[in-house]
C-alpha cells in the first residue's frame, strides 16, 4: 500500500542558450538530441527567447505529462492495492489507510530536501551550473536518506501507540502495528529515490523518472498479490505482505536510479567525489525547503485531527475516507503534472534572469490544471457508487465514500488552483507562504468547521466532508492573491 503523496516537485530545462541533452529532456528554447556534455554561454548573452502561448502550452505539457502518467500508474497501483487489501474486510483497509498516513508523516523530512533541491536545481541549471546542480542533487541523497534512517527507528518502536493516537478501535490497531512496522523499511529507499526524481527532472529528464516509476509499480503491484495472498509458495501475509512489497518495490527503484546516475548516459551524473558531505549545500537546501516541510508538518497533523473527527462517526467513516481519496487521486493527477511543470518552469527561468516568462508558465500551468482535474473530477463523481463498489461490499462504507466523493469533486478546481500555483511558489523558492495558506486553509476553515460540524451542532457526516471545500477556497484564493502579487520573483535562494 502507497502513501499519498501532496506535491511532488518536477523540474525541466528553460535556459536561454544552446544547450545539448539527452533525448529525454526539454528545453524551453530548443529540443536538440544528443549527448549531455554541452557547453552553454550566460543566459545574458541569449537571444530574446518570446514564446507564444501555443508555444509555451506545448512546452508545458511535454513536461507535465511523463509526471501524470508516472502517478497515473501509482494511483493505479494504489487501487489495485485498496482492492486487494479491501477483500480482507473493513478493519483491514483502515489500518492500511492509517498506517499510510503515518507513512506520509515521516516523508515530511524529505519534503524539506525535495523542495530545497527543486529550487536549487532548478535555479543552477537555468544560469547554466551544471557542476552545482549535480553537487546540489549529490547532497540531497546523503541528507535524505541518512535523516530516514533517524526517523524511522522511533516509529517502529512505538508504532501501536502511535496507530492508537488515531483513535481507531483495537482490531484496527492489531492490524496497523504489523503494517507500520513492516512499511518504515521502505523510507529510506523512498527518500532516495524522491530526490533522484527532482534531480532529474530538474535538468529536463521527465521519462527516465517515469520509467524508474513503471518498474517500482510493477513490482508492488507483483509483490501485493503474491504476499497478500499468499501466492506461488509465500505465507498469506494480509497487511504486512502489502507493507513488504512496498519496501522491495522502493528498494528496486532507488536502485534503478542510482545505477542510471552514475552511469554517465543522463543528462546529470553522480560521481564518486559527490559521496563526501557539503554542509554548505545542505544548509542551502534546509533553508529553502525547511517551510515546506514544516508545511506538510502542519497537514499530516491537521489529517491526523481530521481523522479523528471522521472517527467519531465510525470504522465506516474512516475506510470510506481512504477509498474515497484513492479513488479521487485519478483526478488529482493532472494538480501534480502541472504543478511540476510549474515549479520547474518558474525556478528555471528566474534563473535566467526571465521572469515575466517564468509568471506567463505559472498561470498557464494553472489554468491546464483546472482543465483537467475539473473534468476527470465529473467523471469520478458521476461513476462514484460503482466505483466504490469495486473496492468494498459493505454498504455503509459505500454510502459514505460516494458522500466524500461528491463533495471532493466539487472541489476539484479549487484543488487544481492550490496544486499547481503552490508548485509555482515553491519553484522560486518562496517556501513560507504556502506554510501560512494552508494554517489559514487547514487549521481556521477546514478543521474550525469540522469541530463545530462534529462536535457542537453534531450535524451528519456529510458537513465533515464539506469542511474540505471551505480548506480549499482559501488556499486557491490565498496563493492566486501570492502569485499575482509577483514578489516571489525577488525572493534569493
């Protein structure tokens, strides 16, 4: 089973020069193959690049779709796993949903590396610093991976109390121990293989990210069926199985990745130089991505709290939270591809000192976004009750995961505007205020709403669910007011 993910950072070339790549990355100038040893002269000494907006929504799209289909696969895999995980009852898909956002709680560290490499690499290499963009992704690995192992050992020792915390029932709780335990393993895999992806992507490379991601799918989806069930010889681990076969999927991945980066065929490489720590850059990175992941802090709390309202109503309450948002993470996919875009487009271009071009790439990005997540969004919530049904025979659960359907659908613009202009900000390294949009948005709207709905009026579930919509006005509404007001094109990383 996969945690959910927020906002996965994507970056992509936009220098304003010559450069040479590999056949997998974009630049927002000149798609020109071949191999990535090229030479560029300062963005200063470009021409005047001035794109079109055909030009620039094709540019935006070419980075934006490898993203979409990469979590296209991983929503896909995540379904699949729901459906596996649903066939052992209600109790069982609780336990996995809680233990994945516990999971997710732990990867708020890395989202700190994430957006502080996203913003360095994407800075570096749109001024044509080729040798600090791959010192900053060298970093990043390091500080990633040695701040998992840290963060892991103390939620594997605790790890019913902390499944408790959630206020579950003690079936749920036998069951999530085992889970969270088993899928700690996989953090540290996870951690490298995230920053591999923004390092990437950073310099252009959208498929290689994609392909690493098909195989990681393929294996968890293989791993699920077989340690679930207990195929092909293997024990019937239930949960655990699923928490394992996350663990060798993550495992495969990061060493995919790895292997590719060292290789010298990417566009960026990894040397053996890189293995010694530079404190100077990973205090850089910290500085930049420490809001971010304070941000996500302050959101694992905040679904932690929101969790235990939905508690309150019910073990149905809480698997028909989870199915519902794995069902609705198809229409979230489009929110993540272009706020990568978005991100990579904004960084790269403050860095080649083009920042009118970087603002035209948020809104565009912005307004593909409430396109598509608007329409995907229709169509889930129109196919909700069969949907649903797929995942789970219970028909309490089913009444409630349409409910939280319909009302997160209705969202789905919103949704779109807090993705991707949030992409935006955190590309040009303004990291502290998203932090401020989503106290604002998460803890005075949604959860204000959510205590008087549960426990003052004592109103149904449905204005639990409806408590999202308030969170998500005033993340769109604050973010749009941040982007327009440009200052984020002055901020130095």
């Amino acid at each position: 089973m996969r945690a959910e993910r927020s906002h996965e950072s994507l970056a992509s070339t936009t220098l304003q020069t010559t450069l040479t790549y590999t056949s997998e990355s974009v630049d927002v100038c000149d798609t020109v193959e071949g191999e990535p040893t090229a030479t560029a002269a300062a963005p200063s000494a470009s021409p005047s690049v001035t794109r079109t907006r055909s030009e620039l929504l094709h540019i935006i799209w070419s980075l934006a779709w490898p993203v979409i289909l990469t979590y296209a696969f991983e929503s896909l895999v995540g379904l699949v796993d729901t459906l596996m995980v649903g066939r052992l009852g209600a109790s069982a898909v609780a336990a996995v949903g809680v233990g994945a956002q516990i999971l997710s709680g732990v990867n708020v560290a890395m989202m700190a590396v994430g957006t502080g490499t996203l913003a360095l690499v994407a800075r570096h290499w749109g001024a044509v610093e080729r040798r600090e963009a791959e010192d900053t992704l060298a970093q990043s690995i390091l500080t990633a991976f040695t701040l998992a192992l840290i963060i892991i050992i103390p939620v594997m020792i605790y790890a019913r109390e902390i499944v408790l915390a959630f206020n579950v029932d003690a079936s749920v709780a036998d069951v999530g121990e085992g889970f969270v335990r088993r899928v700690m393993l996989s953090v540290p895999a996870a951690a490298v293989l995230f920053m591999i992806a923004n390092g990437l992507r950073g310099v252009g490379d959208t498929r290689t990210p994609l392909a690493i991601g098909v195989t990681v799918n393929v294996v968890n989806v293989i791993g699920n069926y077989v340690l679930i069930f207990g195929k092909f010889g293997f024990p019937a681990m239930g949960v655990v199985g699923s928490a394992t076969a996350t663990a060798v999927a993550f495992s495969t991945g990061a060493l995919l990745g790895l292997v590719r980066l060292t290789s010298g065929r990417l566009v960026i490489r990894l040397h053996t130089g890189h293995a010694m720590p530079r404190f100077d850059t990973i205090r850089r990175i910290l500085a930049i991505g420490y809001p971010a992941a304070l941000e996500q802090l302050f959101m694992q709390f905040g679904f932690f709290l929101y969790y235990r309202f939905a508690a309150h109503y019910g073990t149905s309450a809480v698997a028909a939270y989870f199915i519902g948002v794995r069902i609705l993470a198809m229409s979230f996919l489009p929110g993540f591809g272009f706020a990568a875009a978005a991100g990579a487009l904004v960084g790269q271009n403050l860095g080649a000192r083009r920042p009118e071009l970087a603002e035209r790439s948020g809104w565009e990005s912005n307004r593909l976004a409430v396109y598509m997540m608007s329409g995907l969004g229709l169509v889930i919530v129109l196919l909700a009750r069969s949907i649903a049904g797929v995942f789970i025979d219970d028909p309490e659960v089913i009444e409630d995961a349409v409910m939280f359907i319909q009302v997160l659908g209705a969202a789905q613009p919103l949704m779109a505007i807090d993705f991707t202009l949030g992409g935006a900000l955190r590309g040009a390294g303004d990291t502290r205020f998203p932090l401020w949009s989503v106290l604002i948005g998460f803890y005075v709207c949604r959860l204000g709403f959510a205590y008087l709905a549960t426990y003052a009026l004592g109103l149904s579930l449905f204005w639990l669910w409806f408590a999202v919509v308030g969170d998500y006005i005033a993340r769109a509404a604050l973010k749009s007011w941040r982007f327009r007001s440009g200052r984020w094109k002055t901020i130095a990383v």
